[in-house]
C-alpha cells in the first residue's frame, strides 16, 4: 500500500517513458507507487513496461497492458480503478516532474485536510507545467473555461516567472496530464456505469466511469472538473509544483486532424451535459461566436473541414449524452460556475494580450 499512485497512460510513447522513470526516481517524496496503463501500444512499449518492474525496483511499477487503445479515458480509468491510495496522480508519458513535485501536490491536500471554516473540500491539485524544450516558459497553470465555451491553458507561452503564476489560486481545472485527484472525491463525481477493456492476456478489467470514456480524448479532464465544481468541490493551482512537459506527445503535434474533430465535438458534448438547460440558453450567443471564430481559425490553418466535422458529429451525439441532473441544492454551484466563467473570459483575454506581447 502507498499513499499516492501515479496512474501514466502510454500508447507508442516508448521514446518518453526512461526520461519520465528517471524524474519519478529523483522525487523527495517516496511513499508512492507507478500505474503504466498502455492502450494496446504498436511500439515495443508493451515490452519495455515488462521489464520496467525489474529496472526499477523503487518505484514499484505494475501494469496493465490493454489489447487495444481504449483512448485517454479508459486508460487512466483503470488506473484508478486499480489504485487502493488515497491520493491518485496522473501523469502523462511526456513529462519530466521536478524532484519536489510529488511532495508539494500531497502538502496541498495535506494543508486542506487541516483547513478549518467553510473552505470547500480539495477535490484536485493542477501544477505548474513547463515547456521541456523552453523552460523559461510556461505550459500550463491550470485550465480555464470561457464564455465563449473554450477552455484554455492559464499562462501558455508565457514566463513562467510571471506574479500572477507564483501564487495558489482557485482554478475552473486541472490538466489531467499531470494533476493529482483525491480518489474518494473521484468516486464521488462518478458518472454512474461502468466499462469494461480486455487485455492482451484476454483478462477482463472492469472500472467505473471517473473520465467519460465516450470522449475518448481531449477534454475529458474539463469534464470531470465541470462535475466536480456542480458539487461544490475544489480545484487549486500549486505553483511550487513544477513539472516538464513536450506536449501532444502522443498525438504528435498541437494541431491535426485527429485532434482538432475531437475536440470540437467533445467541447459540444461538454457543454451541453454540463450546464442546465437555462444555463445553455443565457450562454447560447457567447457559444456561438466561439463556435464561428473557432471555425474561421481552423479554416486559416487548414483544418477547417475537420472542425466541422467534429462539431456536427457533437450535435449529432447528443441525444446519446450522459447529461448531468439539475439539482436544486447546487443551485450556488451554478452560479459560481457561471462567475468562474466570466473571470475565465477576461483571465483568456489578458493572457491572449500578454502572448502578443512576448512574442
């Protein structure tokens, strides 16, 4: 048993997984155990993994190698599932944590767990995430949604030193590709059912349903957030974490075809499930001209098609939806929510300004 498991989903990431070992070997903090998921990998991944247990004995690696990719989702859903720790980190192949890293997102759940008051309960904690290749740099501190029904990397492409991203703050997500959950408050958000994958040894594993599986990739973590903020959880950026991120590791690159009609039909699914009917209706003209620029934007880049492609497929999929229940005692939670969002829209705006800035 271990206090944290550091769930890391790999398909075709052979090239990632020793930089990412050798970072977790270097942690401070020593109570925590390795989850590799592969999602049915066409690289030598799957025998890497094998061995991975007998190369490095302190990090006490199990795995589960799936017969067939199953999607972000999946992956990280059996992790979960197979985890018995309190606290669950998920990590992606591509990423290099800083030696202090596991220790400063377990303090942030140690700090909430002594909080007294009507501080709302730590559901995740997102770390700040910097450009491997440009360090100076950031990637990530914590994800942000907008009226206009984007969601967005706080701080992208901007100094990592920057005041506003030195400090703790409350933020809309985290980024699932490296954030830890508190498993209790997982299950708790659940969406109800569960799945099942087969691996390659033909064994059957079973899971419920933390990321929903029909995204399969690509906002889904906004997703689980969505849930947990309508529960009145919280989600809080820890900038003393640090962590080294390539980005599109497995897809390949920021922008492609794949990538781009995923997201736009997942951002769909997302919003409709998520927000009651009179929510949708109030946000209905911030969506639609984020629909129309994000239209425009991809027809500059060659992916015009694929975008909409990818919305229609979102119109069409949304009788089949898992739509969240309105319940009248998260009524604040909403409203919350919607403030959260208009923050969101302002924070986006001022971030786009800084980035013209540095460039």
């Amino acid at each position: 048993m271990c206090r944290v498991t550091v769930v890391i989903p790999n398909y075709n990431g052979l090239k990632f997984m020793e930089p990412c070992m050798s970072a977790l070997k270097k942690q401070t903090y020593t109570d925590f155990c390795v989850l590799i998921v592969d999602n049915g990998s066409k690289d030598s991944s799957a025998e890497w993994i094998s061995h991975a247990a007998k190369a490095w004995p302190e990090l006490r690696i199990s795995s589960i190698l799936l017969k067939e990719n199953t999607g972000f989702a999946g992956a990280v859903n059996l992790g979960i599932e197979e985890a018995k720790s309190e606290l669950i980190l998920l990590l992606n192949n591509d990423t290099e944590p800083e030696p202090e890293f596991i220790d400063r997102l377990v303090a942030a759940f140690d700090r909430s767990s002594q909080s007294k008051g009507r501080e709302k309960e730590l559901f995740a904690a997102s770390p700040k995430m910097l450009q491997l290749y440009n360090r100076e740099l950031l990637d990530d501190a914590g994800d942000g949604f907008c009226l206009l029904g984007w969601a967005f990397q706080r701080g992208v492409g901007q100094p990592e030193s920057m005041p506003r991203y030195e400090r703790e703050a409350s933020v809309f997500s985290a980024c699932a590709g490296a954030s830890m959950y508190k498993k209790e408050l997982l299950s708790r958000v659940a969406i109800p059912g569960s799945r099942s994958f087969e691996d390659r040894d033909g064994n059957v594993h079973t899971c419920r349903e933390y990321f929903d599986t029909e995204h399969f990739a690509y906002l889904e973590d906004l997703d689980l957030s969505f849930r947990a903020r309508i529960q009145g959880l919280r989600i809080s950026y820890v900038p003393d974490a640090r962590v080294l991120h390539v980005g599109s590791g497995t897809s390949g690159s920021k922008y492609n075809s794949f990538k781009v009609r995923l997201a736009a039909r997942n951002n769909v699914w997302l919003c409709y499930k998520n927000l009651p009917i009179l929510l949708l209706l109030l946000n209905l003209p911030g969506f639609l001209a984020g629909i129309l620029i994000k239209q425009l934007f991809f027809v500059k880049r060659g992916f015009g098609r694929d975008y909409a492609l990818g919305f229609l497929e979102g119109i069409r999929g949304i009788p089949g939806c898992r739509k969240k229940t309105f319940r009248p005692g998260n009524l604040m939670n909403y409203v919350h929510i919607e403030l959260f969002m208009l923050r969101d829209t302002f924070s986006y705006a001022a971030d786009l300004c800084r980035r013209k800035l540095f460039k």
